[in-house]
C-alpha cells in the first residue's frame, strides 16, 4: 500500500544536491542559461546545453530552469512589479496552486529556488493531483494573515479543475477564510492561466509564463520568506554571496 504524502516537497536528495559546495557552478549555470535566453535560445535547447555543460543532477536542471530568466523578462517583471504598500485597499487574484505550494513547501523544510528575478520557487511539482498535507493549514494561516496585513480587501484563489481535488482545496480555502474574517474567495477553473493573465488586476503567482503576460503583479512569498525562522531558500542569482535568505 503506498504511503500517504506527509508533508510537501521533501527530497531525500536534496541536501546533496543542493549542498553550498554546488551553489557556485548552479549560480554560474543560471548566468549561462539566462544568457542563451537572452539571445533568443528556445527554453528545452538551452536548459540541455547548459545542464549538459555542468552535468547537473535533474533535480537541479528543474531548479535552473526556475532560477533563470532572458534579460527582456527581468526587465518586464520588475517594470510590472508593484510594491506591498500598493496592495492596502486593492483586490488580488491569486495562482492558487502555484501560491499554497510553495508555501507548504517553505513550512516543510523542503527547497526552495530565490531565481534571478527575486521570485521564491518550489522544485516539489503538482502531478495531476492534489494531495493535502500537515502544512496545508498552517501555510493557508500564514498566508491569510500576511494578506489581512498587507490591508487586501479580497482575495480570489484560482485553481485547475484538471487537477484532482481542486473542489475539495476550493472549499478548505472559503472555510478558512470565513472561519478567520479574510474577505476570500475561490474559483475553480479549466484554465486559470488565462484568467490571471487578462484580468488587469494585481496578481500573485511566480509562474514565470503568467509573470510575463499580466499586467501587475507581487512577489508574496518574497516578502513571507525572510520572516519565517528556517527558511530553506537556496538563492540561485548569479550575483549572490550567500546560499540562503537570513
């Protein structure tokens, strides 16, 4: 009988992997990939080149590819990044599976990938179906206090309705948002890419294919993440001095 998942994004592997004696070559390789974006390389033919190039581990080719960015899209999503201090009396729409994950993942321990962007990424993956674990509340709490803070007065969450389970996480979501006072609502939908990406309103996602087609949007996880105690952020810029955020 399979064991039922626990928590979310742990990787046996990941220590290794990801260890600060790798942290130069992976920050070196995130420089290359960004460069060969840059110039027009397509996403699977570059990832290879460079992947090959530094004989990464796959896991750490996922967390590459989330890491690195051409210079048009950095451009672009800081010109549309708006600040915590515009957020007080706006609405948000959310990229609801994108957002819980990684939160989840930040409460398990699991890693997570600061890319040339700034955006805090998870390298733990949504396989056709949602599984809740023991940090699925606690992340929902943190994220509606973060929220109620940052002064929103609604939040939307959208969700894949391909994905398993969507109806189930779109109830615990409007529970935990009536049970605390959180203005929250949540949409199951076949697409919500495309309802983020036309809706003109400020979004929070670090989907780097809907960072780059909506018209605002906000970095919450950047902002969660150096208030939490143990943050597991492995900072893959090419700039950085450090391996994690303090």
């Amino acid at each position: 009988m399979p064991q039922r998942q626990r928590h979310r994004g742990k990787h046996p592997q990941d220590g290794r992997l990801f260890a600060a004696k790798h942290l130069a070559v992976l920050r070196d390789a995130v420089a290359d990939l960004s460069y060969l974006l840059t110039r027009g390389y397509s996403d699977s033919a570059a990832l290879k080149l460079v992947g090959d190039h530094y004989q990464l581990h796959a896991r750490q080719r996922v967390a590459l590819a989330r890491a690195a960015c051409s210079d048009q899209a950095l451009a672009r999503r800081k010109a549309r990044h708006v600040t915590a201090a515009e957020l007080r009396g706006n609405r948000l729409l959310i990229d609801g599976y994108n957002l819980l994950i990684t939160a989840e993942t930040a409460l398990s321990g699991g890693v997570l990938i600061v890319g040339r962007d700034g955006c805090v990424r998870d390298i733990a993956g949504l396989h056709g179906s949602y599984k809740k674990v023991e940090e699925t509340l606690p992340a929902l709490r943190l994220l509606g206090e973060t929220l109620a803070e940052l002064g929103v007065v609604e939040a939307v969450w959208h969700l894949d309705s391909p994905v398993s389970n969507s109806g189930r996480l779109a109830r615990l979501i409007r529970a935990e948002g009536e049970r605390n006072g959180w203005p929250w609502a949540a949409e199951v939908e076949p697409d919500p890419d495309k309802t983020l990406e036309r809706s003109g309103e400020i979004v929070v996602t670090s989907d780097s294919v809907v960072l780059d087609r909506v018209e605002r949007w906000f970095n919450l996880m950047g902002l969660i993440l150096p208030r939490l105690e143990t943050p597991a952020a492995v900072d893959l810029h090419p700039a950085a001095g450090t391996a994690t955020i303090p």
